[in-house]
C-alpha cells in the first residue's frame, strides 16, 4: 500500500502516513486542484458486506450471526467504526501462529483494504480484525489471521483451511459455494476515483449520470479495479448482479492502492473501488504529494 511514496525523509513519511491512515474519517478540506486524486462522491452500486464461514461448522455461523447481532445492539461496531471514520483511535491486533493444537480461530482476510483490514509493520488494523479479535475472545480461542490475495479468501474457507473470512467480503452468490454467509454487517458501495484535475464528473449528480459518461468511452480508456471485487464485476458486466458492464477496458490489481498509483502514473484513466477504502487511499496519497 505505500509503493506510491515518494522519495522523501523515512521520518516525514512515517508522520504523514500515521496521519493518513489512522485518520480516513478527517473532514479537512483541500483544493482539489492541489489533489493528486479524488473520490467522485457519487454512490455507483449498492451492497452488502457479511462474514463468509465454513460450511462444515454450523455452530460457528450460528455463533458469528449472535456475535454481529450482539456488537451492532451494545453499540460496540459503531465504536470499531467511529475509530476509522470518526475521532476514535484503531487498536492493534495481533496474531497468534498457526497451531493445530491449540483451539484457534483462523481467519481469511486480505490486509490491504482499508479500513476494514490492513497492516502497519508486523499488526493487523481495520474494522474486520477488530471484529475478529472480539469474536475470537468471545469465543474463548485464540487469534490468527491468515493474508491472502482476495481471491483466494473464500477458497481457503471452502478447503477448511481457515474457519471464517473477514475481508470486506459482498455477499454473492457464486461464493456461497465455498462459504456460507454470516448476517450482514456493513452497507457498502463502489465509487470512481479520477485524477485531481479531471473535471468530467463534476457535474454530476447520481450514479446514472455517471454512467452515461462511463457509457461514451471505448475499449481505449481503462479502468482500474480490484481483482475479484465488486468493482471488477461492476466494471467488465456480471448477469447476477444485474451489471452491463462498459466497453472501457477493465485493469485488475492485487489492491486498489496499486491502482490509485498506476492512475497517477497515468497507466488508468480512472479506478472504481469499495468506498471507504476509495476514501482512504485517496487521502493517504494525497498526504504525501
């Protein structure tokens, strides 16, 4: 996620990415003009996040769906959440090792997904690994978190090799053959990033005239996603989803950070990403400008 740093003091990057990345609920305005990148405040596509957990333990789905039910009625997840969108501060969370011996809970996630899930030095962040830290102590077990490509998060739940995926996942369909779905937990949509300058959508003023846009562009303009996530299906068109998809060409990253900094470097012309990490990337980047 910080590939996109510049050549500029360890000390003055240390300070500005702490800012950017425990404060992607600041409100501080800037002149866009100035911004490397922005987030077209506009809501492309509705959806829901959810726990993905292993079909052969239907105890565990039983115990995940009270545990949501639980932290959203005590007010615990508006807390997790205040710390990542609001003043609160993100506790770190660790992880045990890998042991068969032990009664362990073995999470899925792919740490690059802020601000549900991501890593500064050797800990784990974000509202999913809180989350997971409470289920697991709920749960009386101990913690360790699996990091993968998105791809392979519900798969490796699928094969029994981690007990439950927590990475910002949408509840789909097609997963539910690898995974079954804990309650929802999180509403979330896809928003378009652009460069700082780019005057095309400022106009408008709901997703349908983005689209329009989006619509006029050819095989020539790319846009870049990341793999496996709803931006990639919203982009190349899904069936399930009710997506059409655009004939613009679909560029697919391990991260959205990597697409945000390929957009810089004007390999994209834009990125469509989940929001919160929309947020969150932009503002790290911008950070460091």
């Amino acid at each position: 996620m910080k590939k996109f740093i510049k050549a500029i003091s360890v000390m003055m990057v240390v300070a500005l990415l702490a800012t950017a990345l425990f404060a992607c609920g600041d409100n501080t305005t800037k002149d866009p003009a100035a911004e490397a990148v922005k987030v077209i405040d506009i809501e492309l596509t509705q959806e829901e996040y959810a726990f993905g957990v292993d079909k052969t333990q239907p105890e565990l789905l039983t115990q995940v769906n009270a545990f949501i039910a639980k932290i959203k009625g005590d007010g615990t997840f508006d807390e997790i959440c205040n710390k990542y969108f609001g003043d609160g501060t993100p506790t770190a969370v660790k992880s045990a090792a890998l042991d068969p011996s032990k009664d362990q809970l073995v999470v899925a996630t792919n740490a690059a997904f802020e601000p549900f899930e991501y890593t500064v030095g050797e800990d784990y962040y974000g509202i999913d690994m809180e989350i997971a830290a409470l289920l697991a102590q709920e749960l009386g077990m101990e913690l360790v978190i699996s990091n993968m490509d998105f791809d392979s998060v519900c798969l490796s739940v699928g094969q029994q090799k981690c007990d439950i995926a927590m990475a910002g996942l949408t509840i789909k369909p097609d997963r539910e053959e690898y995974v079954n779905f804990s309650d929802s937990y999180y509403e979330a949509s896809q928003k378009l990033i652009v460069k700082g300058d780019d005057t095309t959508f400022d106009a408008c003023t709901d997703a349908a005239s983005v689209e329009a846009i989006l619509n006029t562009y050819d095989a020539s303009v790319k846009i870049g996603v990341q793999n496996g996530t709803t931006g990639q299906f919203y982009v190349e068109g899904d069936e399930e989803w009710g997506f059409a998809g655009y004939e613009a060409t679909c560029v697919g990253y391990k991260n959205g950070s990597l697409a945000v900094q390929d957009l810089i470097n004007g390999g994209l012309n834009y990125v469509i990403i989940d929001s919160a990490p929309a947020t969150c990337i932009t503002e790290a980047i911008n950070a460091v400008q």
